[in-house]
C-alpha cells in the first residue's frame, strides 16, 4: 500500500515537473513551425495567407487590400532564398525568435543581401500570429510579461548586402533614405 502511495506520489511529482518542460518544448516546436511556414508564403508571394497570421490588433488597423497590395508592389525588388531560425524562446502567450533570412535584391542594385531580425509572435485563441511589424501589440504582450521584455527588448531588424566578399550593414543608409522620402 505505501509503496502504490509513493508510486502515485512520484508519478504526480514527475507530471507536475515534466508538463511546463513539455509545454515549452511544443511551443517551440510550433513556434519555429509558424516561422517557417511564413517564410515560405512570403517566398512565394502568398500574401493573402500571410495576412492571416497577422495579430487581430494589426488586422484592425490594416486592411487585407492594403497589406497585400503593399507587399505586392515590394515582389519585384528582391528574392527570398533560405532562412534560419535561431534560438526560440517562449513565455506564455509570446515569442521571440532570432531569424536571419538570405535572399538577392534586385532594386535598387543588385546583390546577395540579409536581414537579421528578432521575430516576436503571440499567441491570441489558441494560435501564434507574427507580430514582428506590429510594435503596439509587441509592446501591450511585453508589458504584461516584463520579465521576458528585459532579457527580449525588441530590436531593430538589421539589412546587410554582400560587397567585396563581407556583409554590410545599410540599415543605417535605409532609414536615412526613408526619411528623406518623408520629407519630401
């Protein structure tokens, strides 16, 4: 009789300890799923799809038409070729995952280019949406979580073109060229 008690006792222990490791590991699996999975779209120029894994609060703000017809007119500017996927780290219902996607820009010259980015999702009714693009529902799932938005503080994504065999940065150039754009 003890023993089945210390059995029981052992087994519900070794549940309670193994559950939230188990956990994390499927929300790392389906996180790095979702990543994928978007890449993929985007590759492809399935845009309509991605608009689907957009956060409710971005889809609010931003109508299908208007997402897609933007990353529409981007199609012809460069080719996305691999990913990698990083480190994946999960708290709750958010995400952060480092990525770095490959790929050829076509516009303005041509070039093996990179982006190195922080990629966020939160999970609203049950599923992971990408909201990377979306500070204001980035920082709302940060808020809430601070312990994770200290080691996981959101991070500009970095663009990198090869020249002469090295990686450079020209995120620096394209936020410039950007503000000019807005002045204008």
């Amino acid at each position: 009789m003890k023993s089945r008690f210390y059995a029981a006792a052992f087994i519900l222990f070794a549940s309670l300890m193994i559950a939230p490791a188990a956990r994390a590991a499927s929300d790392e699996t389906e996180v790095r799923g979702v990543v994928e999975r978007v890449f993929q779209q985007l590759k492809s120029g399935d845009y309509n799809s991605l608009y689907d894994v957009l956060p409710a609060n971005s889809q609010r703000r931003l109508s299908r038409e208007r997402f897609t017809g933007m990353l529409s007119r981007t199609r012809d500017m460069y080719d996305l070729d691999r990913i990698e996927i990083g480190k994946i780290r999960t708290s709750g219902d958010i995400a952060a995952v480092d990525t770095v996607m490959y790929g050829h820009v076509r516009k303005p010259f041509e070039s093996e280019a990179k982006i190195v980015a922080q990629q966020y999702l939160v999970r609203e009714d049950g599923r992971w949406r990408v909201a990377t693009g979306d500070r204001e529902t980035v920082k709302r799932f940060l808020a809430s979580n601070p312990d994770f938005a200290k080691k996981f503080p959101i991070r500009e994504p970095r663009a990198y073109v090869k020249r002469d065999g090295r990686w450079v940065d020209v995120s620096s150039l394209m936020k410039a060229a950007a503000k000019r754009k807005a002045k204008s």
